[in-house]
C-alpha cells in the first residue's frame, strides 16, 4: 500500500488503514490539544503575577477560543482544498512559537495576544479538521469514528491539567509553557506527515447523488439546518464552560486547592472520552441529532447538581457526572453534517459548527469570571449556565420533530 500519495480507492474506508490512520489523529488531537488547557490550569498563576481581577484573568482563556474558532474555518478550508497535512503543519509551528512567546511575555495583553493568535489558531487544526478528515475514511463506522477522533481532545484534557500544574508548581508557569512548546514540535511535525495520503471517494458521482438525496429528504433547507446547528454550538457551550474553565478558580475559592480543581478538571474530561466514544455508537444507531438531544438534556441535569452540592466529594462526583454526560455534544454536530451534507464540504462546514461551539466556550468562560467579579460567587454563573443550555434543548428537538416528518435518506457518502 502506498501510504504517500494518489487517491484512496473506496476499499479503504473502513479499512485497517483508516483505524490507523484514525489512531494517528488521536494522538495528534491529543498533543496539540494541549493549547485549549494549559491557560486554565495557569489562570490562578497569571492572575497572582499580573495582580488582575478574575474577569481579566480570563481574557487570556477567551481570545485562544476566539483564535481556535477562527483558526478551525480557515484549516478547515485548506483541508477541502489540499488535505489536513498543511493545516497541521501550520498549526505545529503556531503552537510552538506561541508557547514560547506566552512563556516570555510581560504583560497580561501579550499575553492573551500570542494565547489567542498562536496557541488557539494553532491547536485549531488538531480538532475539526481532523474530525472532518476522518469522517471520508469510513461510513459503517464514521459514528464512532468520529467521536474517537474528538476524544483526542478530551484525552488532552485528561493528560494535560496535571501535567501542566505539576511543572507549574515545580518551575512556573513561564518554563512551563517554554517546554510545552518544545514538545508540541518535537512530536507533531514528524506525525503530520503520516496524513499525507488523500481520499478521493468524497468526489464521486455517487457521493454527489447521495448528498443530493440527502437534502431532499430535509423538511428544512440547508441554510436553515445549518443556522440552527450554529446557534445550538454556540449555546450549548456557553453552558459547558462554566464547569471547565472554572473548577480550578471554583475549587481555590471553596479552600481546597487549586490542585484538585485540576484533578476534577482531568477527571471531567477523562469520563468525558467514555461518553464521546459511546456517543458513536449512539449516532451510528440512531443518528447524529437524537444523540445531541441526549447529551444536551444530561448536560442540563450536571448543571443543576452544581447548584446544591459544594462539598470536595461532590464536586468531584458531579465533575465526573458532568463529563460523562455532556462528552458526545460536540462530536454529534459533525455527525449531522456528515449526514445532511455534501462530502465536499465537510471540513469548512465542521469547521463553522466547531467555530461556533469554541466561541460559547469563549463568552461563556468570559461570562462567569464577570458574573463572579459582580457577585463574588458561582452560583449565578451556573444559572446562566442553565438558560444557556435549554435554549440548545429547545432547537434539538424543534430539529428532531421536524427531521421526524419525512424519511431521512442514509446513503454512504
């Protein structure tokens, strides 16, 4: 098998080679996934030194959101033009020289200027591209397959918080983003170039005919559909944040550390590679938007039970139930659109859902140090949480009914 160059033929998907390949992504998601966490671990460090309030302390997180979103549509097409092995190239070398510029800077803007337009621009291309990516490699599998390729990020999520608070602790958060983006082109550029071969079955008369029906079976246009999936990306991860981003701050605040934050941080993520994989499984059976209702509905109740339970062991029980419900949210976008659109523009429309999805991180996470810095406490920042996450209940099932009125066409693509 040439592994370099020309076109896959259809044998390939759901081959030995694309779990292979898949692995590879994984691992790649993995690394570069780094950029979406090592500022939330640090967050309590860069406001300590920079003497700012918790809303300021904050920016740093927010303008990274705003440059993986960004980053995401742009990689995304140059990934439907040339393939994913450019865009992670590029983003290798963005991650390491924003690391090391962040680990340099002396103030708090550069700060979030090299957080936003290199560290987020950067680990963009190891997300949505890659999960768009994957997505031509299979068709019997492409649920699980594509949930697996966005645990990378989870698994990041996972390995990184306390990695990155251990050589805080033990050298600073400066050395410490130095090394990191050492380490990040060390591995990822030798790994990029394992992507190099293309699919080509995406650009087939039969993709196109499938692609086709598929529309047809819509009871909504395909502006509507995507409108809908953009404003429920964005809404659902207004509601994820408050959790992610601030467990650590939460948790230095209630006196037990900022060291168990970190822990519930990576126990949060680590459960929430367990939903995403079974979210595949879920999406293969009974598709992409049915299985976005159930991990939105799930991720409402994790909210809830933050409100009433501070104690060390419930926060770390609820973190664990938090990531184990909201984990398969993100993934099921791409599963709808793999689903409801054309193949060809796979990547720049995952991109827009996931730009979508990173800028509900981004004003979430901002939203909660500001309500935070107004109350002096968390507790309204979950209830925005909440109202958040109904209004991205309510448009999965407005979509679920309405998907519900004529037959959905299921064609390999």
């Amino acid at each position: 098998m040439n592994a370099t160059a020309g076109a896959a033929t259809p044998e390939l998907t759901d081959s030995p080679y694309a779990w292979w390949r898949l692995a590879v992504s994984m691992l790649l998601s993995t690394i570069g996934g780094v950029g979406m966490w090592s500022v939330v671990v640090v967050l309590p460090a860069m406001q300590s030194e920079f003497g700012v309030e918790r809303g300021a302390a904050s920016l740093p997180y927010t303008l990274t959101m705003f440059g993986f979103a960004a980053g995401g549509v742009l990689f995304g097409q140059i990934a439907d033009r040339v393939g994913v092995t450019l865009p992670v190239i590029l983003s290798t070398l963005a991650l390491g020289a924003g690391y090391i510029a962040v680990g340099y800077a002396p103030s708090l803007w550069l700060v979030a200027v090299a957080q936003g337009a290199l560290i987020g621009v950067g680990c963009s291309a190891t997300f949505a591209p890659l999960m768009a990516d994957i997505s031509h490699w299979f068709v019997k599998r492409r649920g699980i397959a594509v949930a697996l390729a966005a645990s990378g990020n989870y698994l990041a999520g996972t390995i990184w918080p306390p990695v990155v608070q251990h050589f805080t602790a033990m050298a600073g958060w400066r050395a410490t983003y130095i090394g990191i983006g050492i380490f990040c082109v060390v591995t990822m550029l030798p790994l990029s170039l394992l992507l190099r071969r293309r699919i080509e079955t995406k650009q087939s008369d039969a993709s196109r005919v499938a692609a086709a029906a598929r529309q047809a079976s819509l009871p909504f246009s395909p502006t509507t559909l995507q409108v809908l999936l953009l404003i429920a990306g964005l809404a659902c991860c207004v509601a994820m944040s408050m959790p992610q981003v601030h467990i650590v701050a939460y948790c230095g605040d209630l006196g037990y550390g900022v060291a168990r934050g970190a822990d519930m941080l990576s126990l949060m993520l680590g459960f929430g590679i367990i939903s995403r994989v079974a979210s595949g499984f879920i999406a293969d059976r009974i598709g992409g938007v049915g299985t976005l209702l159930i991990g939105s509905v799930l991720q409402g109740v994790a909210l809830f039970l933050y409100l009433f339970f501070d104690g060390l062991m419930s926060l770390y029980v609820i973190s664990a139930l938090f990531g184990l419900f909201q984990g398969g949210i993100v993934p099921s976008y791409a599963v709808i659109i793999r689903e409801y659109f054309p193949p060809q523009q796979a990547s720049t429309r995952i991109g827009l859902v996931i730009m979508m999805t990173i800028l509900g991180m981004a004003l979430g996470g901002w939203l909660s140090g500001v309500i935070f810095d107004l109350t002096g406490s968390y507790q309204i920042a979950f209830l925005n949480g909440l109202f958040w996450n109904l209004l991205n209940v309510a448009i999965t099932i407005w979509l679920l009914m309405r998907s519900r009125q004529r037959p959905r066409v299921l064609q390999p693509a």
